[in-house]
C-alpha cells in the first residue's frame, strides 16, 4: 500500500507525490497528484521518482499549492491537464505538460469535503480561471488541444514564465 508521506519543516509542509495513478476522481488514492492537490492546508508537493501522470479527468486544484517538479522528471498528458478554478496561490514549476486534450461531464473532487458535476474543459494545457497569485514557472508546455495556457475572467497577479 502506497502511503502520502509528510515531511515537516518550519512554516512548510510538503507532500510526496509516490504514486502516478489517477483511478478515482471522487475519492483519490492517497500518494497521488489528484490527492495532493485538493488538500485543504497550503502543501509544496514533490515526487519521489520520475512519473508520467495520465489523467483521467482534468485536474482541479484547490488553493495553497505548490506542484514542484524539480529533482524528477514529471509528465502530465495524455490525457485532461491542469485546471485552477477560483483558487488562489498556486504555484507550477518545473513539469512537463503535453498532449492535453478536452475532458469532462463527470464528478470530480476539488476539497476534501466537496465534488461536483464537471463540463467538458477545452483541453489546455494550464487553464486558469477567476483565481489569483499565480506562477507557472519553467514548465515545458506543448501539444494540448486547445491552448497551452489559457487564463480569463477576473485574474489578478498571473505570473508566466516558459522554459526556453
């Protein structure tokens, strides 16, 4: 069994992400992404080992987060990408994200306490959406169906910087 690992730091809590699979969008395995990025508290997630995550549906996160792929090498494609939808603080850095493509009509969890009915996204890569305090950082975008970032509607502080 797979378990999410805490390592604690003064004023950081991080989470190790040890598992690349994506089974249930309503109750995610503990060690996965999706887990990891519906969590209440602020988390900077990490990977214990080089992972092609393949999303079954897009991915929904809540606010305080840091996905940081520094140290691995971490793909998301294949598949629905990346989705922050009224969530503030988020930070992406340094993963892979390719070949996205359109997702939806189904329930899928963003909080510990809350899932909902989801229509079909447009198949980009980062879509941002009415949040703020943002940084997508030295990611590697390519290939997605409809844009490789698309951010609209009431955004405040969005902070992009590409991997040359």
């Amino acid at each position: 069994m797979t378990k999410l690992t805490y390592l604690n730091e003064p004023e950081v809590l991080y989470i190790l992400v040890t598992d690349s699979g994506d089974d249930d969008l309503v109750n995610p395995r503990p060690g996965t992404l999706r887990h990891a990025v519906i969590q209440d508290e602020p988390l900077w997630i990490i990977f214990k080992r080089d992972m092609v995550i393949r999303l079954k549906n897009e991915l929904v996160m809540n606010s305080f987060k840091t996905i940081d792929g520094r140290g691995a090498s971490v793909h998301i494609g294949d598949g629905p990408c990346i989705t922050v939808h009224y969530a503030t603080n988020i930070i992406i850095h340094g993963v892979h994200i390719h070949d996205c493509k359109q997702s939806g009509n189904a329930m899928i969890r963003d909080s510990p306490r809350h899932y909902g009915w989801w229509t079909v996204s447009d198949g980009d890569g980062v879509s941002i959406f009415h949040s703020k305090n943002k940084w997508v950082d030295h990611c590697l975008l390519s290939n997605c169906h409809d844009g490789l970032i698309d951010a609209n509607h009431r955004l405040t502080a969005i902070t992009i910087i590409p991997l040359f």
